[in-house]
C-alpha cells in the first residue's frame, strides 16, 4: 500500500515564506515516520493514515497561530494502482471491507469522541473519492450518515462536505472519513482545504 | 449533467483581498452562462466545461498579472450521481464512449493547437478521478499519454501530474483532459491547482 498527501500552505501575507517555514517545524515529531519532499508547488509527504493526518493537523494548527488568513491544501491518496508498494505506509488502521457500513460508522465515532482538541478553529471542505469497481456511491454516502454524526459537520455544498471546529475532531473526522470507507485495498483520494482567521462572513 | 467547480484563489500578499476581487472581474464575459456563488472557503462556478475552464484560465491569467505569487484551486466535477441536472451545463464537448482513445487523444491535439495564449506562465498540477464501474485506470493511462504529447507536460509526480507553459494551453490541457477522457455519462471529477511568480525554485 502506498499513501500519503501533496501538501501545500498559503498565507495570505507579505511575510508568507516565514509563516511557512516557521509552520513546518510542527512536522519535526512526525518526521521520522514519513518521507517528505518539496517543490515549489507542493510537499509530497508519504506515510501511514494514523501518521500522516495529526501531521497535517499540527502543521495547519501551527500556521493558524500565526493570526494571518492562511489555508491548508492537500491532496490524499491511498492504494493508487499506479504508486509502488512502500514499507513507511504500513497501517493497521483501514476498515474491514466484511464489517457493515453502521460497524464502521460506530467505530469512526468512538475514534473520534476520543480526540484531543488544539485549540485552533479549523473551517474545512473535502470531497471524498473511491475509484474502481464496486458500488462508490454507497461507500460515500455512508461515509457521509457518518459525517454528520461527527459533530464537526457543518453542511453539504456541491462537490464536496464542509466541516468546521476545533482543528483535533476536524483532522480526525477527515482520517476516518480516508480509513473506514471505501475497500482498505482500493484506490481512495479526498481533495481538502482547511482555512483559518478568513476576514469573510461565514 | 451538472457540472462545475469549488474554486478559490490565494494572493500571497497582505493586499490580497484587494487582488481576489480585482481578478473577479475577469469573469464578466463569462457571467451570463454561469451561476456563481460564493461563500468564505470557496466560489461555486456551475457551467459548462467550454465556459468553466476559459472563465478559470482569465481568472488566474489576471491575478497573475498583479505580479503577487497567487495560487488558483479548483475541485471541478462532472456527472456527480448526487448532483441534479441544470440545463446551464448542457455541452457537446463530452467524449463519446465509442470512440477509441487514440481518436480521442487526437483530437485533445487537435483542439490544443488551436489555443490561443494568454501571456501568462502557468505552473499547474492536477488529479484526474475517475469514478464508478469500467476500467478507471485505463481511461487515466489514455489521458496521461495524450498529456505527455501536450506540449505543456512537465512530469509525473505522486498523485498527480505536472504542466508548465502559457496559461492558454495550460487549462486548455487541463479542459481536454476533464472532458475527453472517463465515460461522458460517469462522474469525473479533477483536483487543480495553478501557481504564479512563486519565489521558490523550480
């Protein structure tokens, strides 16, 4: 199984390279458990789920404090058929395909009622995509039934759900949303943006 | 059929307000075959795709112009099961099923020769998702074949696919690749994202 992100940060200041670099020092305790590569569009980060989510998260929360607008853009893959096998990606943490749709919703909630919270408002959209055979739309709307137990939800919009809270149940919402829908070897992907401190109404 | 896009732009600039709604007059010409609807993460763009990817290309051509490193996303979609049909999508630019990929390859060429250029460099990176049953992976080989001939192919890189060149055939690439490629009745959806004047280097 190959999994991880391409990651991007955009502060909406004169000083962005700062907040930026400054942000990334919140990876340094994930580091060892993932593989990270930079361009001047993105941050490949490669890793398991379990792994690479509070990652983001911590990245997110550290670039919220800053005070400035910024947003966090990620694009998650797991299990793309055109992506090698990579030992980092290691996870116990993928739904059984035998387990009900209820089981795993339950299971997603009990993970998440267990989560911490960071002290940063994290105001969220994602879509979630299951590629291949069998019956994707199923699979994403039982992953919805569970987002809106997940007390993070806050509405559907075209194209995608919009979450909003504390930037831990957040994360945590989107990492079981990545895990327990969608078979664990299938080709799943969720196009993210998380956005703090926007000077627009909601 | 409905489609459209989510789509945001990130000025790197404490002026960035001023920049975003600058650019939004770019949308003018287009405005009358497409609903907008904006909200604090994100603007809904419903329309046809021969409307949608030239109103996104001016868009990003004049936040671009302000000479800012700005950032254009976009969560574009077609055929989504859950979406209702709207008569401002109708387009004949769909592929049809019948036609052998290397026809409709062709004639991804054949249009791209034929765009105009903007006068702005374009860096993007895109995901081309495609949903349901029959052979997704195919369909994606198909259409990274066409994009290694697109003249605006810059590389491969984990989870999607690199373009660099004028922004006219940039998100003319990017168009034929929504619409050419995927079954015209199936939900395809395309996770962009195009970079200007980024101070990193390449």
């Amino acid at each position: 199984m190959f999994s991880g992100a391409q990651v991007s940060l955009y502060p909406m200041t004169d000083g962005f390279v700062d907040v930026i670099l400054s942000a990334l020092n919140a990876l340094d305790p994930w580091r060892d458990r993932l593989r990270i590569e930079t361009d001047d569009i993105s941050t490949l980060i490669v890793g398991p789920p379990e792994v690479l989510f509070p990652a983001l998260r911590d990245l997110y929360a550290t670039a919220a404090a800053s005070g400035h607008h910024i947003v966090l853009r990620a694009t998650l893959s797991r299990g793309c058929p055109g992506e090698p096998d990579d030992p980092i990606c290691q996870t116990s943490t993928l739904a059984n395909p035998a387990q009900p749709l209820a089981e795993r919703q339950s299971e997603a909630l009990a993970a998440l009622a267990a989560t911490p919270e960071k002290g940063q408002i994290a105001d969220a959209q994602f879509s979630l995509y299951v590629m291949g055979a069998g019956d994707h739309m199923a699979e994403i709307m039982g992953c919805i039934d569970f987002l809106k137990q997940s007390g993070t939800f806050d509405r559907s919009k075209n194209f995608c759900t919009r979450l909003t809270g504390d930037a831990g149940p957040v994360f945590a919402t989107v990492q079981e949303a990545f895990c327990r829908f969608g078979p664990p070897n299938g080709h799943v992907t969720i196009d993210l943006t998380v956005s703090a401190n926007s000077p627009s109404t909601r």
